[in-house]
C-alpha cells in the first residue's frame, strides 16, 4: 500500500494531496504493447526496423513527431511526417479494437473516489488529439475527464520530457507541483514531471520492468494507493 510515508523517502511531503495528474497511455489504459505493435509495423513499411525494447528505452512517452523524426531523418517533410503518424494510430487502433479495452486495475474506482470528493485532477498524454477523442468514444473517459482540460500534444509546445506538459496539467487543475501526485510509467514521462518541479511521483509498472535505483514509490494497481494520501 503507497502512502504519505513513501512520498515523504523522495519528498517533503507529508500532508495529503490536493491534486493529481495521470499519464494516460501505460498508466491508466495498459496500451504500450498496442502502440509498440503499431510502430513496429507501420515503420517496418518505411523500412525501419524496431523491437519494443528500443521502443521503451527511447521512445516512450515522446509524442508522434519526435519519435518519427528520429526514426526518418530529422529533415523528413512534413507530408511524410504525418502520413507516417495518420498510419501509425490507424494501425493501433485498429488494434485496440482487436482486444479488450479497460481502465488499467483499480483506475475506475480511484476515479469514481476522486470524482465523487470533487478533487482536482486531470490527464497529461502525448497522445494525439485524434486518440484522445478515440479514448472518450471507446473507454467513455467524459465520465471522469473534461475534454477541455485534457493535456495532449498538439504541436504547439515540446513534447516529453520537456516540463511543458506538467506545467499546463497543474494550471489546468489550479495546482502547485509541491501539493500535486503525478502517476507516470515512462522515463521521459517521469522527466518531464521532474522537469516541471514534481517530486511526488508514482511509477506505473505497467509492463512489470524493475527500476532498480528509482526514488518513486510505484503500483501495479490503482487500489494500491492509500486513499488518505488524497485531501
């Protein structure tokens, strides 16, 4: 069970939480096998080869347009650019709807509990805007998320780990990064809230990957969390 006391081994935290921001992809929808998959293929067209370890170690948690103009040349078109990224997330939806799409373990409750305690708290994803609405048809996040308030890349900041986006998830919810919880599966993803001053930080282990050395509490389910931890 993560509690104050594990915040308090990498922090100063000692009191509950007034806010919290979650990832999406990996942390609360357990997708990056989907994703790898859809990469793998649709560069393997282009004549890139790719393994999920390589997808993990340096891309994870980046958004579409760096990872392509790593993987194509800095100098690709942007003609190519986002055919390259329309193929992708066809791909992977694709085949998101070949398998069983659910909340990661615990995530509806705690976000039931949140909801319900009208606390603040939103999503910060390098997902693009057309996966973000792919998440509110398919998974009915409007449930719990205001579109409106939703962080996702739309080009006009950089992408993880730079602390652009954590910085717009705390003015979204009216947060500091001090009173704030942060739940992250990737290492650009823990970056950039590091980036953005966040030292309370939970590690989503999605994939089961050990992080030996890593400061942060981490979960396997939500209903690992010691709901005291939220004001």
């Amino acid at each position: 069970m993560v509690t104050l006391a594990d915040f308090a081994k990498c922090s100063a935290r000692k009191a509950p939480f007034r806010g919290a921001v979650f990832d999406f992809n990996g942390t609360l929808f357990w997708d990056t096998e989907f994703h790898d998959q859809a990469w793998i293929q649709s560069m393997a067209q282009r004549g890139v080869s790719l393994t999920r370890e390589e997808l993990f170690v340096r891309f994870h948690g980046k958004p579409n347009d760096a990872i392509i103009r790593s993987l194509l040349g800095e100098d690709v078109s942007e003609t190519v650019l986002r055919e390259a990224e329309a193929e992708k997330e066809r791909i992977y939806q694709e085949v998101c709807r070949q398998n069983r799409m659910v909340l990661a373990p615990g995530a509806e409750e705690l976000l039931d509990f949140l909801k319900n305690r009208d606390f603040a708290f939103t999503v910060a994803t390098s997902a693009p805007a057309v996966n973000v609405d792919f998440y509110f048809k398919t998974l009915g996040i409007g449930r719990w998320f205001d579109w409106e308030k939703i962080v996702f890349f739309d080009g006009t900041f950089p992408g993880k780990p730079h602390p652009a986006f954590y910085q717009r998830a705390l003015q979204m919810i009216g947060r500091t990064a001090e009173e704030t919880v942060i739940f992250e599966d990737a290492p650009s993803g823990i970056l950039a809230a590091e980036n953005a001053g966040c030292r309370n930080i939970v590690r989503v282990d999605s994939e089961k990957i050990d992080a030996p050395g890593s400061p942060y509490p981490f979960i396997r389910d939500f209903g690992e969390l010691d709901r005291s931890i939220f004001a």
